[in-house]
C-alpha cells in the first residue's frame, strides 16, 4: 500500500471508528512499541491469551475504555507478545500460559489465540477459576465444546464468549423497537464483503474449522439471536452453494428455512480486499416490522407508516458491550444462546469439510448429543 493510501485509510477509518480505535487499529499493525493511552491508577488484573492484531486494536482498547488494564500477556510469537507488553503497558511477560494463568490477583483472563487453541487454554483457566472470556470460536469441534461446557459446571468461575453482533447498537435498538409475533417467522438475510485470505492462511486449516469458524460463526450466532427473540425452531434445512469447491469455505452462499416459517440466508464475498474493512449489510423482517442495518453505521426500520432512523458513530458492532460482559455490562448474553449457535455452526463446518451441500440440523438432537458426550467425561 503507498503511503498516501495509507493516509486515506487512516483517514476513513477515523471518519467511521473515530480517532480513538484508529490509532489503537494502526499501532496494531505497525507495533512500533509507541506507548498507548492506558488508566495507570487501575487495578491490573486482566490477563490476555493471543497477542495478536485483535487483542491489540479491540480487546486491548475497549479494556481501556471499561477502566481495565491487563496485568500479563502470553503469546507463542515472542516479539508480538514484547510488542503487545510495551505498547499496552504489561508488565509481566510469562513464556507459557500455564505461568500466566498463575500470576497473582489475575481475575479475568481473556483469550485471543488460534482458534483451536481457545477451548484448552479455557479449560486450564477455569480450572484455576478465573472468569473466562473466549473470543470466538468457543470451540472447533463437538468434543471441544462438550469439554467446555463440563468445565464451566466443574468451575466457580464465570464464562463469556466474545460474539460481539448481539450487543451492536443496531441489534440492541431493533430490539426495543420490534413487537414479536410468537406464531410468525423470521426472516434474516446478511451480505458480508470479507477480507481477501490466502488459501494457505490459518482460518483455512480443518483443524482450526475452517472459515465458518473463523468469520460464519458470527452471522449465524446473530440467527440464534435473533431467533430467540420469539423462540428457537427445531428442525432446520440447511442448503451450501460455493463458487469453488476448491475453496468451499470461500464465496459462498447458505440458506437455511426452519419448521416455524423462518428464512435465512448468508453471502460471503471475498473477491477483493473492501479498504474499510469486513462491510456488512444485513435485512430483518419479522410481523409488522422491516428493518434494514448499513454496516453497522445505520439502522431504517419500517413499521407500516412509521420510519426511524438511526445512525451509530463510531460504528457499532458491538464489540464494546461483549467486551465488558464480565464487569457487569448492560447486556449478559445467554450461554444457552452461545452453545445453540456453535452447534450449528460446527454442523455447517462438517458440510463444508465433508462437501455436503444438502443437510437437516435439529436443535433438540443436537442437544441431546451433547448432553450424552458431556455425561461421558
């Protein structure tokens, strides 16, 4: 990238994110070391597992913004971690997350690792009973989440996953705006333009579960939500459409109808790099209501003759309220919701995985799976 596009992205970004997470979203890629604005009369007591581009730009700024600060960081990769630590004002280093994980006065650990890394560092923290907090995915695969889920009963400790859409603004406002009909569909539609990966990149490993784990998960988290609002279905028709069966987590379009009238559909685009990040447009209609969310910058929503309009500045895509769930934000998400929508989504996975292009998910099946594979442990 030249410099003066540079110039124009940092520029663009502050008109959307404001000066604030810009400059945390550019000293995150640039790791210069340069000191970042930190509340040094707080407690430390935050740990953060996975020192990456995330943790730095959003976990490390909205920690900031809820009055925290992090005590330790742990990376695999010295530099990034060294790098995290100086610019964030760490001041323990451990080289393992065992070690981390036993610093002193550590009440929250947050983890932002590879994503099949997520679900054993949680269960070594909530064995410690430490608040855990997981960015997603909170597991890969039926076994990891099972283990979790045992764990999370076995701990005193709370948990927290980091499926950050149902705490936007947008979502939150529709909320309050829509009346739930509990005998009517919901219909939910997302087109997503992606960041531009490479076919060897991480999110791509079956192991790490592919890119539904890496970027789907999150639209289809927002369905469960959403869902929930009237009351989840049971039976769900899941149908995969791929551009290249060569990359069949890529370009890719999922339709999914339920046996209480509910349709949904996802397209994930990721032909060219959008220069402003993942864009986001996504339409909701339920009863009397028509909603329409531009990227998470606006919201229309249509109730017959009424119209309101909302604009969100900085944008808004809830990153700030799952963040801070474990002091005591305005919004706790329910776990319930969280495991319902990692199950569909590792099922997704599986098609993807499997080349399945047709498939009949059932929650109550599902649940009952795993409540056999957790009774097993």
């Amino acid at each position: 990238m030249t410099v003066a596009a540079s110039w124009r992205k940092v520029a663009r970004f502050t008109g959307i994110y404001g000066p604030g997470r810009t400059l945390f979203k550019a000293a995150g890629r640039l790791r210069l070391g340069l000191a970042m604005p930190t509340l040094r009369r707080a407690t430390p007591d935050i740990g953060v597992i996975g020192c990456g581009q995330f943790a730095f730009a959003t976990i490390g700024y909205f920690l900031r913004r809820h009055g925290r600060r992090i005590a330790a960081c742990y990376d695999i990769d010295v530099a990034t971690q060294a790098s995290f630590a100086r610019s964030l004002g760490v001041k323990a280093q451990p080289r393992s997350a065992e070690a981390l994980l036993a610093h002193e006065g550590l009440r929250t650990v947050y983890i932002t690792s590879n994503h099949a890394s997520h679900t054993p560092y949680a269960l070594q923290s909530l064995a410690r009973g430490i608040d855990t907090y997981i960015e997603k995915p909170v597991a890969v695969s039926q076994a990891q989440l099972a283990a979790l889920i045992a764990a999370q009963r076995r701990s005193k400790a709370r948990v927290f996953a980091g499926y950050n859409r149902p705490f936007a603004g947008a979502i939150r406002a529709l909320r309050e705006q829509m009346t739930i009909d509990p005998t009517k569909g919901i219909t939910l539609q997302c087109f997503v333009s992606g960041h531009v990966i490479a076919p060897d990149h991480w999110y791509r490993r079956p192991e790490e579960g592919t890119r539904v784990c890496g970027n789907i998960g999150h639209w289809l988290d927002l369905l469960v939500h959403l869902l929930a609002w009237r009351g989840l279905p049971d039976r769900l028709e899941i149908a995969l459409t791929v551009a290249d069966a060569a990359e069949p987590d890529d370009n890719l379009a999922i339709g999914i109808s339920s046996d209480r009238g509910d349709l949904f559909s996802l397209v994930l685009s990721s032909r060219t790099e959008p220069f402003e990040g993942i864009n986001e447009t996504i339409h909701i209609q339920h009863h009397g209501t028509i909603a329409k969310i531009d990227d998470f910058r606006h919201l229309t929503i249509w109730q017959g003759e009424r119209l309101m309009r909302r604009r969100f500045w900085p944008k808004d895509v809830g990153h700030g309220g799952a963040i801070g769930q474990p002091f005591g934000g305005a919004m706790q998400r329910d776990w319930d919701e969280v495991v319902r929508s990692t199950q569909l989504m590792l099922h997704i996975a599986d098609m993807v995985r499997s080349g399945t292009r047709q498939s009949v998910f059932s929650f109550r099946e599902s649940a009952a799976r795993l409540a056999h594979e957790i009774e097993a442990l």
